[in-house]
C-alpha cells in the first residue's frame, strides 16, 4: 500500500522527541513500563538506555533515527495493520520502519507477551 509523498516526508520530519513521550504514555496507560519500552525498542533499532537517552535530547528526526539504528533482522516478520496501512506493503522504507516501531508498541500497549512481540 503506497502512502503520499507528503505524508512520508511529513513522518521523516517528525521528531523521536516530540513521539517517545506519546509511546511511553500509551503503554503505561495499559500496565506496560518503560524498561519494556525500551527493550522493544532496543529489539528494532539496537539503541540501548544510553544510546536513546542521547538521540531524544539531541531532538533527531525519524529519519535521522533510523538512519543510525541497526534493524534487527527478523523486523520483516512484523506485519499487520497500523494506521490504516498493512506495515508489510508500505514501500517506503523509512516509513515502514517508522510504522513497524508503532506496530510494537501497540502490542505492547495490547499486553502481548513479551517474546511475541520480539519475533524470534
């Protein structure tokens, strides 16, 4: 499924800083913690604590995040929807992961266990 140009600049553009606030609510609103926030984090990007902490205070944008992160190979197993789009047919690439990203953290939210939503 093909989003508009716009809207894939509009994702890259977006800063981590101004949407990591937003995660962290979502799944503590549903019992989740950060720690295990950040392990699904860490699974996707490969960024730990550290790694993290310095990438939200330096304010960097989606795309810079994902430029710099080191997918984890089993991410193509994601699949499903998430804002309407099937994450497995997007085609552009940094919105695919920015959108993988969201996908995790809504099954985190939804109280998936942990080395499910860790695929592999």
């Amino acid at each position: 499924m093909n989003q508009s140009a716009s809207q894939d600049e509009r994702i890259a553009n977006m800063t981590f800083a101004t949407v990591y606030p937003l995660y962290v609510a979502k799944v503590e609103k549903k019992g989740r913690t950060k720690e295990e926030l950040h392990q699904v984090i860490d699974w996707l990007t490969g960024y730990d604590d550290k790694k993290l902490s310095k990438l939200i205070t330096e304010k960097v944008t989606f795309q810079k995040f994902f430029e710099q992160a080191s997918i984890h190979t089993n991410a193509h197993l994601i699949t499903g929807f998430i804002c309407g789009y099937r994450v497995e047919y997007i085609t552009n690439p940094l919105t695919q992961q920015v959108r993988y990203l969201d996908k995790l953290v809504d099954e985190l939210a939804k109280g998936k266990k942990m080395e499910k939503i860790l695929r592999g």
